[in-house]
C-alpha cells in the first residue's frame, strides 16, 4: 500500500465516501425494484432513501470518534457538522421540493393558456425524515465496519 498516495490511506476519508457510494448505489437499487426500471441517474442525484448526505456525514462523524476519541474535539466538530447537514437535507431541502413541486403544477396550469419559456424545476430536491435517519444509520453502521 506505500504506492497509494496518503489521501486514499486515509480511514476517515475512506468510510465517508463508502458510506456515500453505498448510499448511491442502494438508491439505483430501491429504484429498480419499486420501479421496474434502472434509473442510473439515481446514482448521481439528490433525494430519495438513503439520504447519501446523511449517510456520508454520520459515516465521517463516527469513524471520527471511532479513531480520534467520543470526547475529543474533532468528534465534537464533525457531529455538529453531520446535524446540520442532516437538518438541512430534511428541513430546507425537502421544503424547496415541495415549493417545485407546486411551482411545477403552476408552470403546466399556465401552459395550458399559453407559452411559457420556463422548463420543469427538479423536485426531488431533500428528504423525508426517514430518508435522513436511514442514511444516518448506513453510515454509522459503514464506519463501524470499515474502522
């Protein structure tokens, strides 16, 4: 492993963006099995269960605390990071996709009457609270693995 650059040596690192790719992927996966088709945008895109957001923070959070200590500073940091993240994903972001989904109803309601220049605005934007805690809990699990 000397030939790998330190970066992807790095654990804490490593369970964040595993927490995030497994995130992703189960998307693609819950995707096709609710709805018989492969959508490989899920991979890339925002919303949807396991919130990767969620998922990816709490994953850092607890290989943090896992490696540097429960009552050391950067645990202290990275927590709060992951709740702030995780309160956005389900609070801020969810409420701009429910807002586009509206905007989205008013845009083709308009249409009906005459031409509009403005394209559909994407909504599924955040995550539901369950979403969220699922992400969170992938993660947790994830770090306790890999660390």
């Amino acid at each position: 492993m000397a030939f790998l650059p330190k970066i992807f040596r790095n654990e804490i690192l490593n369970v964040a963006i595993t927490s995030w790719f497994i995130a992703q992927a189960l998307k693609v996966i819950i995707t096709l099995l609710t709805q018989k088709k492969l959508n490989l945008y899920r991979f890339v895109g925002s919303g949807g269960m396991p919130s990767s957001h969620s998922s990816m923070v709490m994953g850092l959070s607890t290989a943090v605390g896992l490696k540097n200590g429960w009552d050391s500073a950067l645990y202290g940091v990275s927590l709060v990071f992951a709740l702030i993240v995780m309160y956005d994903a389900a609070g801020v972001r969810r409420a701009v996709g429910k807002q586009a989904i509206i905007l989205n109803k008013i845009l083709e309601d308009k249409q009906k009457h005459r031409q509009i220049e403005e394209g559909r605005l994407k909504e599924l934007v955040g995550h539901t609270p369950i979403e969220v805690f699922a992400g969170a809990f992938l993660g947790i699990l994830i770090a306790n693995i890999l660390i």
